[in-house]
C-alpha cells in the first residue's frame, strides 16, 4: 500500500501571530483558574500565623499538619461525607421512582390528558417560585425542616428526568411491551448467555435474539 504524505498547512504571519496570542490567552485564563485551588491545597498545610500574615502564597514556609490532624479528631468532615453519599444515593433512587411513575403513562399514546399533563411539566420546568418561597413551603407548610426529607421531596420528580425517561420509554417497540420476558431481561440487566422462554403467538418455543441497550446480546431459545 502507497504511504500517504501528510499535507503541511502554511500560514501567514499574521495566522501564526493570532494562533500565538490565542494560546497564551488561554494558558492565562487556565492559570488564573488553577490558582485559587492551589492556594487552597498549600494554606492546608500552613500554619495559621502564616495564614495571616501572609496574604496569597503558593508555597508554605512552614508545613503543619493541624488541620488534617482536626478534621479526624473531631470527625465532622467524615460524618459530612457520609451525609453526603446517603443523601445523593436515596435521592437518585426516590427520583428515579417519581420520575419514571410520571413518564411511563405519558409515553403511551393511549393516555387522555397526556399533553395536558406534559404542558404543565414544562411550564414547572421554565418557571420557579424562586428560592424563599420553596423555602416556606418546606419549612412552615410541609414542616421538614431539618430532615433529609427537606432535601429528597423537593427534587423528587425532576421535570428534565421526567421527559428523558419519556423518551425512553416512547421509543420502545411494541412488541417489547407486550413480551413480560423481555421487560425483565431488560430491568434485571441479564448478562450475555442467559435464556428466557421467548413464546410466538402459538405459544411454542422459537428462538429469538434481543440487543440490550447495554450492547448484550441475549439469546432467548
């Protein structure tokens, strides 16, 4: 096989005076956004003499390790990171469950009011109450004021979710949603070499095949 000849591009001067002044803009914009987080990680291991009297430094002259030596003392950061990671993973598992509740009666074709309810989905999309008067709703009306609840309820059914799962669900064949076998193959995520009893209209066995949306293809004799 011929090798092919890589086709240099000249520039002009000026091109290469643009491309310059391009790339140190962009290299000054990047290090003026990487300074604040190395000013962060260095004022950690500084003391807090030199926190005060000196007003941005890169380097600490001095390295103490007391403020990590805090932080596991008291054990507040580790019971935040906890608080953390069990409130995201509730809460993606209670939007998921209201979201998808929401959007599987909308994707049907069949579902009166469907467009009704869609409209007003979007409108909750665009417009908000804004932040005091959710605050009142939670606090006064609802009355979850500091509870984990105060922060699942509110983001509970997500209108973008909502309208993803939607999607997802409009585009399924038809003749998925009539197959049980293959709904499940679907939620439990099989792996590659299981089987279902996959039944054609005169409930005999005849083999079929079915892609996941994971790339698994599944063999259902």
């Amino acid at each position: 096989m011929a090798k092919t000849k890589a086709i240099k591009i000249k520039r002009s001067p000026g091109d290469q005076l643009v491309q310059i002044v391009i790339y140190i803009f962009v290299g000054a914009f990047a290090l003026i956004t990487l300074l604040p987080f190395v000013y962060i990680v260095a004022g950690s291991f500084a003391t807090e003499r030199e926190l005060t009297e000196r007003a941005f430094f890169l380097f600490p002259r001095t390295i103490s390790m007391n403020a990590y030596q805090y932080i596991f003392k008291t054990g507040d950061a580790i019971k935040g990171l906890k608080n953390s990671i069990f409130v995201t993973v509730v809460g993606v598992l209670i939007n998921m469950v209201f979201s998808s509740t929401l959007a599987y009666p909308l994707s049907r074709p069949y579902f009166k009011g469907r467009k009704f309810f869609t409209n007003m989905v979007i409108v909750t999309m665009l417009f908000s109450g804004g932040m005091v008067p959710a605050y009142l709703v939670v606090a006064n009306v609802l009355h979850l004021k500091d509870s984990f609840w105060a922060l699942w309820l509110p983001g509970a059914g997500n209108p973008f979710n909502m309208i993803i799962s939607r999607t997802i669900f409009r585009d399924f064949p038809q003749s998925w949603r009539r197959r049980p076998e293959w709904m499940a193959a679907m939620i439990c995520r099989s792996s590659a070499g299981s089987s279902f009893r996959c039944p054609n209209r005169c409930w005999q066995a005849s083999p079929c095949f079915m892609r996941l949306p994971t790339g698994i293809l599944i063999s259902m004799p």
